[in-house]
C-alpha cells in the first residue's frame, strides 16, 4: 500500500478567507506525488479553516484519491487542554505538510504550526 500524503490543516475557528484555503488545499493536491493518496488532517472545528479543509476533502476538490481524517477536540474529557492536545497528536501523526490560517494571533492555530516546524514538517503560514 502506498503511504498517504497528509496534508496537516490548522486555523482559526473564526477564518473567513474560504478561497485562501482552497486555493492552498489546490496547491498541496497538486504537489502530492502522483499517484499518492492524500489525506486532509483537521482539527474538526464547525467554523473557520477546518469546516473549509473539511468540505473541500469531501465535495469540492472532486479528486477520489482525497479523504479526510478529523481530529474532534475531547473537551469534555480535557476541559481547556483538549484543544492543545489534540493538536500534538495530529501533529504526531506526521504531515508532509502544514498548511496553517492564523486570524488574530490564533494561540491553537499558532500552537500546532509551531509544533510542526518543531517537529520538521514544512509549514506555511497565512495570517489575517
């Protein structure tokens, strides 16, 4: 079986520039080796950059090779770490690439880019 591209997508709940993360899921799609299947990681947030990397993986890039895998916060479980600790563990998963929507200094968003650069992924930064 051939390994995934995974496509890490972090942002803030309240991003509202739609067309800046499809265009950049557009481009990560088509620097995906051919042939690879890619993967769309997200942090499962209903707003914001997630809901666009969400539905852009499930009706709009139209490529079959494309699946999701969402990361929910467990808030109920962790109360206000949940958010920080999902975010390590998409991190740890591993990425080919972080694709990261900061809108007003976004601590979450800005907390999984830094800790994919720390952890070697190449990551893009768009900030609003």
């Amino acid at each position: 079986m051939t390994t995934p591209y995974r496509v890490l997508v972090t942002g803030s709940r309240d991003w509202d520039a739609h067309g800046v993360v499809r265009r950049a899921l557009d481009e990560a799609l088509a620097a995906a080796p051919y042939g690879r299947p890619v993967v769309i990681v997200h942090g499962d947030c209903p707003t914001g950059a997630d809901l666009v990397a969400k539905v852009w993986a499930t009706t709009w890039c139209g490529d079959e090779r494309v699946t999701e895998e969402p990361h929910p916060a467990a808030w109920h479980l962790h109360g206000r770490t949940a958010g920080p600790k999902r975010n390590a563990a998409m991190v740890s998963r591993g990425a080919d690439v972080c694709l990261a929507f900061i809108k007003g200094g976004s601590r979450g968003a800005t907390h999984t880019a830094d800790l994919a650069e720390k952890a070697g992924i190449p990551t893009r930064r768009w900030t609003a």
